[in-house]
C-alpha cells in the first residue's frame, strides 16, 4: 500500500486554506494522556488563549471535538429545549443549516429571509424578534456562500431589551474580521480553525455567556457512570450526550468529569491558531486579511470580471466572482488545479455554476497568494477563450499592496 502522499496545492477557496507549517508542525507533536498535568494544563492555556481571541471574559471557552458544524451543533441542541422557539434570519446556505439544526433538536424554529448578497438591517431583526418572541436569535457573522458579513454590533443590545439569547456561527470570520464577543453582548459564539485562523478542519473553539452557562445549568446532567451524591440529573437533559455542552464544561472545568477523550493533536493545532494570530496582534491579521481581500478583489475586477453582491457588507476573506457567459465555470476551476495547483471553490443553491468563491485567508492571506492566484486565473481564462487585460490582474493587487504596510503574515 502507497504512503498518505497529498499532491501540494494551493487552497485559495472558501475554506479549508492551506494550514501554517507552525500549525502543521504542532499536529505532529507526541500525545500525552488526557489527566496528564501537562495536557490539562494545555487546556487551560488553550481556554485563555480563546479568550483574547473571541474578545471575552468568558470562563466558559473551550473546545468542541469536531468540525466547525459540530460546534454549531453543540451551542443550538444545548441551549435549546425541545418546543424552544428560536428566529435564524437566513441570508445564505449556512442560515438555513442553522435553522435545520434547531429543527433537528426540537424547536419551533421561525426564518425570516433576505435576497442573497444582501444582509439584514438591525430593525428587520428586531420586528421579527417582537414578532416571535423567541428564546435564542442563531445567525451565521459571515455567510461564504454569499462572502457576506453580517453587522452584529447593534443585536446584543436588541436581545437584551427583549430578553432573547444571541448566538453566532463565527466560523468563516473569526481571525480574519472584527468579532467583539462581550463588546457585542453575543451569548454563544462557535467557530472552527480552516478559514482564517489557519488550521485543519476538526476543532470547534466556543464561548458560552455566564447567562447562557445558567440556561445550560437547567438541563446539566452527569451520567450515572460517574455520577457522585448532589450531583445533577435533569428530567429534561440535552439531547445529545456527545454535544452536551453542560457536560464539555464539566470535562473543561476544575472537576475534569470525564466525557470524551480529548482530541490532543486538534487541542495542540487549535492551541498553534491561536498563538500565532495573538502574536502577531489581533487587530493586525484583520487588517492583513482585509488588505488581501481588498488586492483580490481589485485583481479580478482588473480582469474585467464582474464581483457578486452588496459590497459593503462583504467579508474580508473571501470574493464571489461572477462567471464570464463564455466559459464553463468548472473547466476554469479544473485548469486551475491541474495546471497550477490552485484550487478555488464554487458555490450553492442559486449560485452554483454562477460564481466561483476565491479566499484570501489565514496563512494565504498574503501577498504571492493573491498574486499567483491572480495570474493563474488569468491564463485560466486566456486558455478557455476569455479575453483578459495581459497582466492587469496582478498589476491591480500590487497597486493595492503598495498602498498598505500590510500582507505579510509575522
């Protein structure tokens, strides 16, 4: 049998990117068994670590062991009740996965929706929040089957007025755009490591709210395995044991009740993430990732190629480029990958086949990325009979990177 032997590529779709070698290197680190002083210890770092990353004080910051979806899935089967009414408003494919979600656990699930490539205003949100009373608001920060980000600065203060828990699904933003947890008033943030952060798919970081941690405190369980007098035994529990966000708190906090054994290389990559966005500062990986985005999307307007949806809600990390009429959009993607490496993502639903999604994020939002991107493209398009400005993809990107200090990850 032939060795795990990957073909080297370029990740610049939509997620999963191309991880950083430190990332990489942490992977394959030696294991260390789950009560070893060492490992716990790791832990904790990990939770302060996604502290300063998520922007809260949050004592409940951890890991879920899984994809992203599986942090999505672990914040709505926990925080929601069967017969709980939560309102996703849907402006993109992953609202309506949110909504399936919540459907799945059990709640009365009500949607309200917006074109696609548009965002919600915060009054939309709030009519429909008066109108529905509902116990959880569940919305996607940024949607990459649009590339829109929606605003939620202003909806903490809304859900506060109306008494409704506010979670957001991060995962395509978080690193590579402004998420201010507390600043926010945002109950529930999960995210995953394979966009901006730089990592592999399969580790959920998540914040909980000291109010949200109180609603999980109503349905907290221990199982009857390890269950010791006082403690806990809901006659309504969640409804997922693996998912039970009451019990991963539990395996986090300072009892260490064992629920899962814990994923150490994810806990070591996830660890990795987070070091180097902290290191290199916050506020400077937004501003490389939307110095990035900014030269992609000035390339590929260069390129005489038309951008997909309201662009001033457009998330740093990542362009919808409408497809030319005279070209089959998945032959262009398939000349990129065979000739050059490169791969960059189609779309769903109603954009399948219309756009193609190019990311600029984590360890590829930097300056060659975006060019040899650019280039490739543009012999892409030359190739299937598209006529292209010679160069002026590139030359666009660069004018831009002139402009800006930054694009060079630290």
């Amino acid at each position: 049998m032939l060795p795990v032997n990957p073909p080297a590529r370029l990740l610049m779709g939509p997620g999963p990117i191309t991880a950083d070698p430190r990332v990489l290197r942490a992977l394959s680190t030696p294991l260390v068994g789950q009560y070893d002083p060492w490992m716990t210890t790791t832990m904790n770092e990990t939770q302060e670590l996604y502290r300063r990353v998520f922007g809260t004080a949050n004592e409940a910051t951890v890991l879920v062991d899984g994809t992203s979806r599986a942090g999505i899935e672990a914040a709505l089967v926990s925080l929601l009740a069967p017969g709980d009414s939560v309102l996703v408003p849907v402006f993109g494919r992953f609202g309506h996965l949110l909504a399936e979600i919540a459907g799945r656990a059990g709640a009365e699930v009500h949607t309200i929706e917006t074109d696609w490539g548009q965002v919600f205003t915060p009054s939309a949100i709030e009519d429909a929040i008066v109108r529905v009373r509902p116990k959880v608001l569940a919305i996607v920060q940024g949607d990459t089957s649009t590339t829109m980000n929606q605003p939620l600065d202003e909806l903490g203060a809304i859900c506060d007025r109306h008494g409704v828990l506010f979670y957001t699904d991060a995962t395509a933003t978080i690193g590579g755009n402004p998420l201010e947890v507390d600043a926010w008033g945002i109950d529930a943030v999960s995210a995953g490591l394979q966009k901006c952060l730089g990592g592999p798919s399969g580790s959920a970081p998540l914040t909980v709210s000291p109010h949200a941690v109180e609603v999980l405190d109503q349905r907290r369980s221990v199982e009857a395995g390890i269950r010791e007098p006082g403690d806990d035994v809901s006659d309504e529990p969640i409804r997922s044991n693996y998912l039970d966000l009451a019990m991963i708190l539990d395996y986090w906090g300072p009892r260490r009740l064992n629920h899962h054994t814990e994923a150490a290389s994810m806990l070591y990559a996830a660890n990795e993430c987070a070091r180097i966005l902290l290191e290199e500062g916050r506020d400077a990986v937004i501003a490389r990732h939307e110095t990035a985005g900014s030269a992609m999307l000035a390339g590929v307007r260069a390129l005489g190629l038309g951008v997909f949806g309201d662009l001033g809600h457009k998330m740093h990390n990542v362009v919808a480029v409408e497809i030319p009429s005279d070209v089959v959009g998945d032959q262009v993607r398939a000349s990129m990958l065979d000739d050059h490496g490169i791969e960059i993502g189609t779309s769903f639903g109603p954009l399948h086949g219309k756009v193609w999604r190019i990311g600029t994020m984590g360890y590829n939002a930097r300056k060659d990325a975006v060019v040899t991107t650019l280039a490739a493209l543009e012999h892409a398009l030359r190739r299937a009979g598209h006529a292209v400005p010679q160069g002026g993809g590139v030359d666009a990107a660069l004018d831009v990177y002139a402009g800006s200090p930054v694009g060079v990850p630290a």
